[in-house]
C-alpha cells in the first residue's frame, strides 16, 4: 500500500472515529438527526458528547506522540508515559486533590504530580547521567514508590473520598471540568507539531547515542528537553481523563509498523491514529452495555493486552 | 537567555495559565424547579438511598429512572442511568427530570458538578454520621419536593417508635459489625451503626476508634471478644466465623446474625427505627442466628 493510500485510510478512520463518538451514545443519532434537533438533543451534543469526543482525541493523540518520542529515546520498545514515574506522580497528585475535598483542584494536582516526578527523575539522573535502561529501572521504580504512597492514602483517607480517586486511576473521561478542555487542545496540539518538526533529532537520538553525539547532537539536552515536552503532555492528559494506559504504548508500534520509523512521518501518524483509538475505545465503553459506561481505561486494557500477545507472538516466530 | 531558563520559564507560564483557567471556573446555578406540583414531579435517583427515602415520602412513582444498584422491585417499570460511581449523564438528561436526587454518601462530585453545570436541579443529601444526619435529610428532602409535612410525620411516628425502646440497666453486650469479609470491614464511632448499638443497648467493640468505616484485623476481635455479631454486604462469607473466630464469645453461643443490605445501607428514618428495634431483640435473645438450621 502506497503512503498516500496509507494516510488515506487513517483519514478515513479518523472521520469514522468522530462520527461515531457523536452519534452513538444514550441516544444514537442519524446525520438527518442533526438538522431536527430538540433542546435535550442539543444538550446532550454540545454540552456533552462533543467536548468528550474532543477530550478523548485529544488525550489519545497526547499520549500517543508522548509514548513514539520515548521509545524513540530511550531505544526502547516498551517505554511510554507511564514507565517513567510520570503515572505513578501523576496518582500521587490525584489522590492529594482529592484529599483536599474539591473536585476542581484535581487535574492541577494530577498535572503537578506528573511533572514533579519527570523533575526527580532529571534532577536524579542529572547527577549520574544514566544510561536508557538505567533511566527506564528508576522510573520503575518511582512507579512502585509513588503506588505505595497512594495505596497508603487510601488505605487511611476516608472511605467516601475512595471512590472518586478509584475513576480518576483507572481512566474516565466523563468528568474533566470544561474550562481546561480548550487549553489542553492549543497546549497539547502546539508541543505535538514542535515535537513532529523536530523528528529528525529522534530519528538519530533514536540510533544510540554513540551515533548522536558524533553527528553533533548533544544527547542529555535533547533527551532532557524531550522529557519535559512529553511531561507537559502527558500532564494535561492526566488532568483530562485520569491514568489512561496502554495507548502511548500500543499505537507508536502500530504507526511504525503502517508508516515507517522516520519520526516525521509517524509522529503525526500517531497523533491522528492515537486520537481516532481512544475515541473510539471511549464510544465502546459508553454503549458496549448501555446505560452502564464502563471506564475506558478497561478497553484500552484489554486490547493492550491482546497487542502484546499478538506481538511476542510474532517475536517468537521470528526467533524461531 | 539559556535553555534551561527558556525551559523554566515556559513550564512557569503554563501552570500559571492552568492555575487562572482553573480559578475562573465559575460556579453552578442551581435552575428553579418547574413543575412544583408534587403529583406530575419527574425524579431520577441516583442511588438506593435516594430511592428508599423517596418512597417512604410516597414519591416512588415519581422516580423515572434510578441506578442498577436499586432493589429488583424498585427498578421495575423505571428506567436505568447506570452505576452510583459513574452515572449516564446522557441517559439522565433524556429524562427530561424536574430533580434529580443524589448523595454525597455515595455519588461523585464530578457527576454532580456536571449535572449543575447543564442546568438540571439537583439535590445533593449529606453525609450520613447519625439518626439525626438521616432525619436532616429527610426534612430536607421533603422540603425540596414540597412533602415537608408527610416527612415531619413520618419523623414523629419514627421518634416515637424509638422512644418506646428502652434497653435495661446492667451491663451492654458487645456489639461486633461486619460490613465485609475480605478485608474485613467495620464500623469506628463516626456511622450511625455505631449509634443504632448503642440505641438498642449494646456496645460497638469499636466505638474508641473514631472513624467511619475501616479495614480491621481478626487478631482484634478476637481480643475485645464481642458477645454478638451481626453482619451485612455484598460477599457473606459465613464460614468465615467457625474458621476465623471459632473462640470468640459470640460464635460459641450462636450468637450470629445477619442484616438486610438495603436497611442497613440506604437507611430512612423508619428502617432505622426498623434496625434499632431488630438489634435490641438480637441483643435480648430474640432474633433468628445464622447457626439455626
């Protein structure tokens, strides 16, 4: 398949993805529906269906962008935002807000833990300067730290305040407050096309940085600053939905399989096909057993978990 | 100007940008009810406690839709908008309801948020730490849904009922509540479990802790040695008495029983009234033991 017709086809999916957020639902609506439509319908569009949509694609493209430059960096296969500690600060930080008794706090505070955590792990490995698999074990084990923490708060904190930080770790992106939405779009959009035009940096960061360095590029800046933008993401998207996992991990493999490993090519790729997933997982998990939404985090679970079967399973054969 | 302070700087502007957008966030307007008549009022519930006080205010045929956690009969004919934790706000606005009735016991406030913010009256019950907390409620509740009178009835006729227990002197028997299994979960001094025991004449093993609810240990009770267990919930395990506490004073003598879900859950002025007087015959010898064949 040509890379027109490549590109075609994720046009295709992204328009499918979008028409189906908004039509399907509670309620599913025709495209002549949209010209007929009571107050209630309308309600339940603008007001509800289409920042989710927007939300959703939003936060999948975020993470998909994140996840391609980490693995890129960092050589390996399985990074994505969360390997990093970046989940692990970013419950920490729900679990304050929620701790503090108001719902509005909570996507600062989950903002803040995940920046705070990417700033540990710089601030730590600024000092040894690790290599990758070091950096990835730290990350780790920042992950298992911040866990404990969080474990440890909800083990203590009172039992009406348990639920709310339950959906926020587990991924739902029904109740992000409206205000952020917009920023979050300009934030994320902005460092993403930043990220995509600079794909060439992590097509060579992307060769070991033995190869970086003598072509030039200083390896610790770039990989610092790569951080900090995916952080930045990866914050804002935690702010919208909670802990969404798999999607950073799942689509770089899947865009680079359809699109190539030149950044340039697959960053936008991921940006478009990350979106189109999430929102498509998102409209699954609100009508799969309707009126009962399951939270996304659940879907996205599951066929990450598939994807990983299916691709040690392709491993194997190739070793064989 | 280097990177790094390029970098700060950048990161700096972004959470001061986030901080404003967050501060600006206005706050919800609560719409005026429109159909004021109590007779034609659309509810939907947004959980059992909501749904059980409503009926008891003779509201239950109003309820248009309630959540799947409601009792089997409650749900018939009505329609569903999900789960407690995670409502379809979607499903709750085709509703089309005049108020929609929740609980900070239970609902997020995330849903509760969003559905003030689109417009729809809702009503948030307080938490719930005492029989006066369910009887503030349920005034509350009436008011909002012009039926104070019939709940200030209800309120006499269960304050009457629970002057007439009158536990006697001598020493209380020591109370032990089961809430879950695994882990196993009981009630501190801060529910109004703990103040259904003592009303009924018994003591809560664990009315020196002050918290709500809270995961405690086998070793614990075994120690403070209650003289009766009762217990409720979704997972009963009781099998767990004769091979965790077969020591205990309270398996020895049989002296285990169980409480129905909902009562004790989704309480209303009367079903407290309903569990006080249930303990306090457990308490004298009474009730029916989950031993008894």
């Amino acid at each position: 398949m040509s890379l027109k017709n490549k590109y075609g086809l994720l046009l295709f999916i992204f328009i499918i993805s979008i028409l189906s957020g908004i039509c399907l639902g509670t309620k599913n609506f025709g495209i002549p529906g949209f010209f007929s439509l009571s107050g209630i319908d309308r309600l339940i569009l603008f007001e509800i269906r289409i920042p989710r949509v927007l939300a959703g694609f939003i936060v999948g493209a975020g993470l998909s962008v994140a996840g391609s430059v980490l693995q890129a960096i960092l050589r390996n296969p399985l990074a994505e935002s969360y390997t990093l500690g970046i989940s692990g600060g970013a419950s920490l930080g729900i679990c304050m807000g929620v701790l503090l008794g108001k719902f509005e706090v909570i996507p600062y505070f989950a903002f803040m833990g995940s920046i705070a955590s990417i700033l540990v792990i710089l601030a730590v490995s600024s000092k040894k300067r690790f290599s990758n698999t070091t950096l990835i074990l730290l990350g780790v084990a920042l992950n298992f730290l911040f866990s404990s923490l969080v474990l440890f708060i909800m083990a203590v904190v009172k039992n009406d305040k348990f639920q709310s930080t339950l959906l926020w770790l587990i991924g739902d992106i029904s109740y992000f407050p409206a205000k952020i939405l917009m920023p979050s779009i300009i934030i994320i959009s902005l460092i993403s096309a930043y990220i995509s035009f600079s794909g060439r940096i992590y097509d060579i960061l992307s060769m070991g940085d033995e190869k970086a360095v003598s072509m030039g590029i200083d390896t610790y800046r770039e990989k610092r600053s790569a951080f900090l933008l995916c952080c930045i993401i990866v914050g804002f998207c935690v702010s919208l939905s909670g802990i969404i996992g798999f999607v950073g991990l799942i689509i770089p493999h899947v865009s680079r399989f359809f699109f190539g490993s030149t950044h340039r090519k697959n960053l936008p790729a991921s940006f478009i096909a990350g979106g189109s997933f999430l929102v498509l997982a998102d409209t699954l998990a609100r009508t799969l057993i309707k009126p009962v939404e399951i939270p996304v985090g659940v879907i996205t679970g599951f066929f990450g978990g598939l994807f990983f079967i299916a691709m040690l399973l392709r491993s194997k054969q190739r070793e064989i | 100007m280097n990177s790094n302070k390029k970098l700060a700087i950048s990161i700096i502007f972004l959470l001061i940008m986030g901080m404003t957008v967050l501060i600006l966030n206005k706050g919800s307007h609560q719409p005026p009810m429109e159909n004021s008549s109590v007779k034609g009022i659309r509810i939907v519930s947004m959980g059992p406690y909501a749904t059980e006080n409503l009926f008891l205010l003779g509201l239950g045929d109003n309820i248009t839709a309630l959540t799947i956690h409601d009792l089997p009969v409650r749900r018939a004919g009505k329609e569903i908008i999900g789960t407690l934790i995670d409502p379809n706000i979607e499903k709750i606005l085709s509703m089309k309801p005049d108020i929609v009735i929740a609980s900070k016991e239970g609902n997020m406030e995330g849903s509760l948020n969003k559905l003030s913010q689109l417009g729809i009256r809702t009503l948030a019950l307080d938490q719930l730490h005492s029989f006066d907390d369910i009887c503030r409620n349920f005034i509350t509740l009436g008011r909002e849904l012009n039926s104070e009178e019939t709940a200030e009835n209800i309120l006499i006729q269960s304050k009457q009922r629970l002057d007439r227990i009158k536990p006697g002197p001598g020493k209380k028997s020591k109370v032990f509540f089961i809430l879950g299994f695994k882990p196993l979960i009981t009630t501190g001094n801060m529910t109004y479990i703990d103040e259904m025991i003592s009303l009924a004449g018994g003591i809560n093993i664990f009315s020196d802790t002050d918290k709500k609810w809270f995961a405690c240990s086998v070793e614990e009770v075994v120690r403070r040695n209650p003289d009766i267990i009762f217990f409720t919930g979704m997972e009963k395990d009781t099998e767990f008495f004769g091979k965790r506490l077969p020591e205990i004073k309270a398996v020895r003598e049989s002296m285990v029983f169980e409480m129905d879900d909902t009562v004790i859950g989704s309480p209303t002025p009367a079903t407290f009234v309903d569990s006080v007087e249930t303990i306090y015959g457990l308490i004298s010898g009474k009730g029916k033991n989950v031993f008894e064949k």
